[in-house]
C-alpha cells in the first residue's frame, strides 16, 4: 500500500454538530452531520497514562509502517516474485482488528451533549442505511483498495524503497484534489502551496537516473514502477474521499464501530479480490518453488509475509488509538513523520544512494505537507472558536479509514 497509511488504514474526520435549526424546535434533540477536514476535541486532563498511550501508539505507526514497507521490498530482494502475494499479505491480517471490537465504550461523565433521548435513538434508526447500501458501499470502495494496493506492490516491485516512500506523499496532494470534488474542501493559499510543493517533489524523481537501484530494473520497468506508484497515490486519495462521501451520503453514523465495520468489511472484499487474482494469474502455481529458491531460507520466507502483515495491522491499531486519545489531524502528522524514516533505512539495508535530487525531493515532501497539515490546524483552531461561540453544542467522534488502511499507504 502507499506510505501512511495506506497504508491502510485510511483516516476520516467526523463531527456531531448541533442543528441549529432543530435545535430552535427542540433543543434536547441534537442530529448530526459529518463535514470535511475539521477535527475538534473536548479538552480532557492530559495525566501521565494519557502520555504513555500517545507514546505507544506513536511507536506502533512509526514501526509498523517502515517494518511494512522494508520487509515488502525485502521479499522483492531476496527472490520474491508474486505481486498477487505481496498486494494480499497488506491487507489479510485484518482479522487481528477484531479484537479493537472488544475495547469497552469510553463512558462520557456529565455532558449534556451526547445524553441518550428515545426520540433521538429513534430518528437515529430511521436514519441507519439499508444493508443493501452497506453491502454497495463495502464492495465499491474494496475493489477500489484491491486495486490500490495492487499497483502499490508493482511499485515497490521496479522502485528503490527510497524513491517509492518519497512518490507515496503525493497521496496528500491527491486526496486534497479529491475532496475538492467530493468533499467541498475548498483551496487556501495553504493547500495550494502543499499540491505544488508535493507535484514537484514527484516530478525531480523523474529526472533521477534508473541505475541506482540495486537490482538494476530496466528503464521501460522503471517507469511502469514510477507511473504504478503515482497512481496508487491517486486510488488512495480518492478511497479517502469516497469513504467520507459516503458516511456523510449513507453510513450517516459517527461511531467507531460504523467506522472499524468500514475497515474490517472493505479490506475483506479487497482481500478476496486479491485471492481471486492470485489464483487466476498462475501464481499460485509457482510460490512453492518461490519458498524453495527464497535466498533467507523457508522459515524466513514464511515469517516475512507474516511480518508484513501483521506490520500492517499494528500501523492501523496505532492510528485508530492516536484518533481515539488525540485527532485525525495528529495521527496524520506521526505518519508523515515516517516519510524520512524508510528512506534512511532502505540506505543502509539495501543500499539505496540518497542523491541530491533525492534530499530536495524530500524536503519539498516534508514542507509541502507541513503546509497541508497547517492549514487543518488553522480549520481546527477556527472551529473550536466557534464551537465556544455557540455554547459549546459541538462533540466531536473521530476515527481511521483505513488504512492500511493506510500509510490511510501504504
């Protein structure tokens, strides 16, 4: 999948706003809509264990995502050929998420704002989307992940490590366009600067000579890696942007279970999409000579897609906990903070050269989602203000799409 997500798990800003409207009829009956890109949150005692869990999940991003894309490069390395493999081992372990389904309920002490009322339990349910449209939504955006990842693992296939985590930042930019279309985000000044900072960051990597990579791939292999990896970037800012549409057009709920039921069922569809291809390819055919002929031996073989998808899977619990205790927005940013992480790491375990076209490409990347990321902070720092404005009426739910599920790339 593509860095930061994808990696999967996929991140997604939901508030609960007070209408004003219904308010004015009925005060004790608040509904709720989900808007774009604005994250807002009760200020709570930060005390010692809220820091150790911040911390912890912190490391399971961080880790996870670079544990991910260096054992999937390695597998690459070391006489791995099924892309089929390599795109389904991102996204099968997503049954570890089960357990997240076992975490009790945070119980909201003494706030008038998300008091159970019948008459609101009842328009919720009026408001619960038919299982046809669940099953619509669930199967629409897997195969769009199927895809995703699909392209990923060519990418990471025909491209050093260090230029592939540096083409899946422009995922941000991607997803900013996207949602320009879809979510109504609008263009600052801001945004502007990261879609240009980031488009040219990818476009330097153009101009970068092919034969520094290890394995010597040919240029014609090169550039299907290069387009494969930007499209990835693509497919993953649009699948964030069509899972927000859709829990605004259908789910219309801003729970953490209607959103981990999103990661759980379209990473199934997705993995069984993969499976398909895998066994209509042929693949499958060859993966029993593929472990005899792996260079680190059989056990090796078997413990690096394991690795890889369990990797994968930490990098989503971590997300999701960093959403639960913080934001979006700060889930995000720990993310991106990976971005310099795997490039440094792929110098010096497969001898990646980081050259100077390489070192401005990457800080063009870092800056351009600095101004991406400042720009949320500047819709989140307004919203707060005019959540005092009114009264306070605005309770914020805030959770990942995944991916994973991001990487919401990989």
């Amino acid at each position: 999948m593509g860095e930061l997500a994808h990696h999967h798990p996929q991140e997604l800003q939901l508030h609960i706003v007070g209408d004003q409207e219904e308010k004015e009829e009925n005060s004790s009956l608040p509904t709720s809509i989900i808007t774009n890109n604005q994250a807002t949150t009760n200020p709570k005692p930060k005390n010692f264990g809220w820091w150790i869990r911040v911390a912890l999940y912190s490391l399971f991003v961080l880790s996870g995502q670079t544990m991910a894309t260096l054992l999937g490069r390695l597998y690459y390395t070391k006489g791995g050929h099924s892309k089929w493999l390599a795109t389904l081992v991102q996204l099968v372990g997503f049954p570890i998420l089960f357990l997240l389904y076992f975490i009790p309920k945070p119980k909201h002490r003494n706030n008038p704002n998300i008091q159970t009322h019948p008459q609101a339990q009842a328009q919720s349910q009026s408001q619960s989307p038919s299982l046809k449209s669940l099953a619509l939504v669930y199967l629409s955006v897997g195969t769009i992940l199927a895809l995703d990842c699909y392209l990923y693992s060519v990418g990471l296939l025909y491209l050093p490590v260090s230029t592939y985590s540096l083409l899946c930042s422009s995922q941000l930019a991607f997803n900013a366009l996207f949602s320009f279309f879809l979510n109504g985000q609008k263009f600052t000044p801001y945004i502007i600067n990261s879609l240009v900072l980031l488009t040219i960051s990818s476009t330097l990597l153009v101009f970068q000579s092919n034969s520094e990579d290890p394995k010597g791939v040919s240029t014609g292999k090169y550039a299907l890696g290069f387009v494969c990896t930007i499209g990835a970037s693509a497919g993953y800012g649009l699948v964030l942007s069509l899972t927000q549409l859709c829990f605004k057009k259908v789910i219309r709920k801003e729970t953490f279970r209607a959103v981990l039921d999103m990661l759980v069922y379209q990473s199934l569809v997705a993995s069984v999409i993969i499976m398909v291809g895998l066994f209509a390819s042929g693949e499958w055919e060859h993966l029993g000579r593929e472990m005899d002929g792996y260079e680190l031996g059989k056990v090796s073989y078997v413990m690096n897609l394991v690795g890889t998808a369990v990797s994968w899977q930490v990098f989503g619990i971590g997300a999701i906990g960093l959403i639960l205790d913080v934001s979006s927005l700060f889930s995000n940013s720990i993310s991106a903070v990976g971005l310099p992480i795997v490039p440094i790491f792929a110098v010096v375990f497969f001898g990646d050269r980081m050259n100077g076209i390489k070192v401005i490409s990457m800080i063009l990347a870092i800056w351009g989602f600095v101004s991406y990321v400042y720009q949320h902070y500047l819709d989140d720092a307004k919203l707060k203000v005019q959540r005092k404005s009114v009264g306070g009426d605005e309770v914020s739910v805030k959770s990942p799409l995944n991916a994973p599920i991001a990487r919401v790339g990989e």
